[in-house]
C-alpha cells in the first residue's frame, strides 16, 4: 500500500492576505499611500494657518530636522540607549516571565496561592513606580530596565499560566503511559503547548516594553530618545521633537514587525494546525 | 502459540492481568458519575480478550484504570501480581482519541520515536522500530510529515505504529480501527493478531463492532450497560489461524456472533449480575 500524505513537506505558507478588489493596488502600496496622505495633510494644517505652525510645523520642516537630527552623533547614541533599555528589559521580563509561568502553571498549589497576588500587582501602572526607581536606582539605565520589566512580565507571565494549563488531557495521559520523565513531559508536551502562547505574551511585552522606555527617559531623564524629546521641547525646538516623536513611531513599528516574523517562524506547525486540521 | 485457542476462561496460571472488583466512580462539580459498578476477569500472559459493550459503558473509564492513568475508586487491577498505581512499563494504550494523543508539533516517525527514547533504547534499533512499525501499517512514505497533514485514518494507524513500536508486554486498545475503511481495517485487524502471535503480548482490545471482538479475540467479554458489571465471558472457540473469508463464513462463527449479539442486546438494559454460562 502507497499512501501520500495529504501534503508532504514544510507547512503551508500563511494565507496571502485577502487581496480582494480595494482597487488594483496591492495592499503594501495602498498602505504608503495612505502615509503620503497624511503627510500631505500634516504639510497643508500649519501652512494654510488651520493649525498654529507655531505647535505644528509643516511636515516637510519636520523631515528636515529628521534628517539633521540623523545626522548628529547624539542621536545615535541615544537610539542605542533606548534599544538597550528596551533589549535588556524585555530579555529579563520574557525569561522571568517564562521561568515563574512554567513554575507556577505547573504546581498547582502554587498557581492556587499567587493569582490573587498577581492579580493585585498586575494592574499597577509601571510609572507609579518611578520615584521608587529614582530612589534606589537614580537616573541611569537600571532606572529604566526596572520600569520595563515590571510592565513587560505581565503579558509573558499571564500568556505563559494560560499555555500550560492548556495541556490537552489525551496528550498528558500518552505522556505518562509512556511514562515519559518529568523533564519530557516539560519539554516535550507543556512547552509546545504552551509556546504559541508565550510568542503572543512575547509579541505583546515588545511593545510595552518599548512604550516603558522610552516614557521612563522622558520622566527620569534617563539617557535615551526619551529624554531627547524632553531636551528638544524644553529648548523649544519644535521640529526636532516631531522628529524624534516619528522615529519612535518608526520603532514600534519595527519591533512589532520583528516580533510578528519570529511568531511566524517559531510557529510554523502551529498556525498551519490552526487552519489545517482534521478532526 | 498452539494451533487452537486454549479455553482461557479455564486457563490455571494466575493471569498476567487481573481486574479485581474495579469500580470507578466519577465525582464532579454537582455531578457523580459512576462509570464502572464491579468488574471482575482476568487476561492472561499472551492472551488477547475483546471488550464489547454498549458507549458509554464505561470501557474507556476501564482502561484508564487498568494503564494506571486513573485510580480505581474501589477494588484494585493487577499486572503480573504487582498493584497498578501508576502506569506500569510495558504497556501502551492506543487511545479512543487517536487525534489528540499525537503530538502536532513532531513529525510521525518523532512521535513514534519518542516513547523508545524514553525507554533508552538505542538510536540505530529506534530507526529501525520506527521505520518496521510504520511499514506494517502500511504508512511507509510518511515518517517526515506531520500528524494534522494525514487523514484521520492515518493519524488512527500512526498511532497504533508508535504503540507496536514500543513493543509492549501488554497493549491496550481503544476502539483502535474506528476510523479507517472496511478494506484497511480488515488489514490492521490480521496485523493485531500476527503481531500478537509474534511477539506474544498480551492485547485487551475494546470495539463497538461485533465481528471484529468475534473475529479478534480468543475471549470476549461484555460489559453491561453503566453501571458496569462484566455480563459474560464468551470464549471463542475458532481455530488459531484466521483468515477474514474464510473464518467469517464458518458456522461457528456465526453462532458466536449472534450470541455475542444478544448479550449486547441484553446488556442496554441489563442492570443485575448473572448471566447463563459462556457459550459452549
Ligand atoms: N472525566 C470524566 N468525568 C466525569 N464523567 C466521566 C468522565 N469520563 C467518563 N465519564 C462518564 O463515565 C461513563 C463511562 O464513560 P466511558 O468513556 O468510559 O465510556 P465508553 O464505554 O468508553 O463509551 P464509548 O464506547 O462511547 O467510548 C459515561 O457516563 C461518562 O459520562
Ligand atoms: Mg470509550
């Protein structure tokens, strides 16, 4: 007996996004247009007086100063800052994160005893923490990374108790008529249950973790583009702020792109379970 | 293996298996549940005894508690004299939900290879297991695809390769052929009897489907419907050598069917012990 499987090889690519008739133009295209646009617009407000130049100033003005802040070596080393701060941060919050949710997700006592706990620390806004953090910290870097990992634990964590109790029950009991070890059952059935929930917690932690960084420098004054923004208000340099607002715009849209592809990559099997089962 | 069935329901040894007054009862949230009454029987070392009995008569709740996965509420299932508390090595389950027992995140021929390597045994031999496994179930061209990617009759055979591969001491199977075509099952139904004759394991089979418990099993035994007593032991007295034409069309074959039939009848209303004799 010969049998092909249905499909042999890698996962299936993910569905090419609906291109259904939003004209002829393809989505990517479409979606610069709309940049464009609201360039334009940002470029006639202030220029036709609709808004005081004064507070907004002429988009091309901004792209101007864009590209003279590029220019300074300043703003180089404040972008790194930021991405530390951001990098570091989200590195210590997904593997504190990751380690107490496999923890405590398998332990039931445990998970019984904290989600009180946690439910009560969660909801703490991560800037009510700021004078604690100047205090023990001052205004450097680890100022910063406290700030960031308190808000970015929580969406690995929480992601993370869901994943492991969502252990399917059949494939629980194959592990122990198996009677695979403790580790086995740990890496090989809770983990991959548990990862396409991780990657959400991971994909969520990014941007919040970008947002903590970069408002921990505007308030503390720790070196980054944050307190670029706040050095360029406070000198009055209109443009120059707009400016650097753009770039961290331009960052969160890196980091979630980034955060996307590496979902897509580490869940190949899984996106393709999603939409290709049979049962 | 002798060329006719031995009468297991006589048979002297002590019994590989021994179910002994199991009852399970089910305690949830408001509702109890109790699935299993009293079962009382034994399979012995070698021996591969069928369970027929109407769903939701508690064959799956059964095997849980035979493979240690679940405790008995009451009464106690035995292996080779020692109590089962946990699941005992040398034992695989081919589950009911076939589906969700593979794991989607490895390819067929991992998930057959990983209870090997959980058992230590050696890379080369593993290869080896899985590709013969997969072989006799005729699933040759699959090992690198992954389990949502097959057929669910597929996915059912994976399963019952990886179980083979093991090479268990006891299996347990939980309506295993449910779903394949008539033509395949016909095949995995003489591949379960030549690898039982050939590696001499004992095999507690459960299915809906009466022919098959007749044509499989050397006994088997119906269950009542819930709550649960074993309502009889049928031995089934066909020759050792099986063939599905020719075994199917012999008289006794017949009459055992329809006696096992009737039992199953009986048993959708069946609630108090004792039943007539097994079939002579
Ligand atoms: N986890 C559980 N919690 C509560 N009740 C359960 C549970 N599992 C099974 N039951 C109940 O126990 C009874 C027996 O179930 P079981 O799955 O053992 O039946 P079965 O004989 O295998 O049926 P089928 O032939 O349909 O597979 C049913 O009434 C069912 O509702
Ligand atoms: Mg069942």
């Amino acid at each position: 007996m010969t049998l092909q499987p249905r499909r042999a090889g890698p996962p299936p690519a993910p569905h090419p996004r609906s291109r259904t008739r939003t004209g002829a133009l393809p989505e990517p295209l479409l979606g610069l247009l709309g940049l464009v646009l609201l360039a334009g617009v940002l470029e006639v407000l202030p220029r036709t007086g609709v808004v005081s130049a004064d507070y907004l100033p002429p988009f091309s003005e901004i792209a101007d100063a864009l590209v003279g802040v590029a220019g300074e070596e300043s703003f180089w080393q404040a972008l790194l800052d930021t991405a530390e701060g951001w990098g570091y941060g989200l590195a210590i919050a997904v593997g504190v994160g990751t380690g107490l949710g496999l923890l405590i997700g398998s332990v039931e006592v445990l998970r019984r005893a904290t989600a009180s706990t946690i439910e009560f620390l969660r909801p703490i806004p991560s800037v009510a923490l700021v004078p604690l953090a100047v205090l023990v910290y001052g205004t450097g870097l680890e100022s910063t990374l406290l700030l960031v990992v308190y808000a970015a634990v929580w969406p690995v964590l929480l992601q993370m108790l869901a994943g492991v109790r969502d252990v399917d029950p059949v494939a629980r009991d194959t592990a122990a008529s198996y009677r695979f070890t403790r580790w086995a059952r740990l890496r090989h059935v809770t983990w991959p249950t548990a990862l396409p929930y991780l990657m959400t917690g991971v994909r969520l932690s990014a941007s919040v973790a970008l947002i903590l960084a970069i408002s921990s420098q505007l308030i503390i004054g720790s070196p980054g583009i944050g307190k670029e923004i706040a050095l360029a208000q406070s000198s009055n340099a209109v443009e120059e702020m707009y400016a650097l607002v753009i770039v961290t715009g331009a960052l969160g849209v890196c980091v979630n792109v980034a955060a996307r592809a590496l979902e897509r990559r580490v869940l190949a099997w899984h996106t393709s379970v999603r939409t290709e089962a049979v049962t | 293996m002798t060329s006719t069935d031995v009468k297991s329901a006589v048979r002297a040894d002590s019994g590989l298996l021994d179910v002994r007054g199991v009852q399970k009862t089910y305690y949830g949230s408001g509702r109890t549940v109790e699935a299993v009454r009293d079962l009382t029987f034994s399979v012995g070392t070698g021996e591969l005894a069928c369970i027929v009995g109407p769903s939701g008569a508690g064959k799956t709740t059964l095997l849980k508690c035979i493979a240690g996965l679940l405790p008995p509420t009451g009464g106690e299932v035995r292996l080779g004299g020692a109590r089962v508390q946990g699941p005992p090595p040398g034992m695989a389950v081919v589950f009911q939900e076939y589906g969700r027992s593979l794991f989607p995140w490895m390819t067929v021929a991992d998930n057959i290879a990983l209870p090997l390597k959980q058992k230590r045994t050696p890379k080369p031999r593993r290869a080896a297991l899985v590709a013969e496994a997969l072989e006799s179930v005729g699933l040759r061209d699959v090992p690198h695809a992954y389990p949502w990617q097959l057929s669910g009759g597929m996915q059912q055979r994976v399963a019952i390769a990886r179980a083979i591969a093991y090479e268990p001491d006891v299996l347990l199977m939980d309506e295993p052929f449910a779903a394949v075509d008539a033509q395949t099952r016909a095949e995995l139904e003489d591949l379960t009897r030549s690898l039982w004759r050939n590696l001499g394991m004992t095999v507690l089979f459960v299915t809906h489907d009466i022919d098959e418990a007749v044509y499989l099993g050397q006994r088997v035994l119906v269950l009542s419907g819930s709550p649960t007593v074993v309502m009889e032991d049928v031995a089934v007295d066909l020759p050792a050598e099986r063939e599905q034409l020719s075994t199917r069309a012999l008289p006794r074959f017949a009459e055992l069917r329809a006696h096992v039939y009737e039992q199953v009848q009986r048993a959708k209303t069946f609630h108090t012990a004792p039943a007539a004799g097994a079939s002579a």
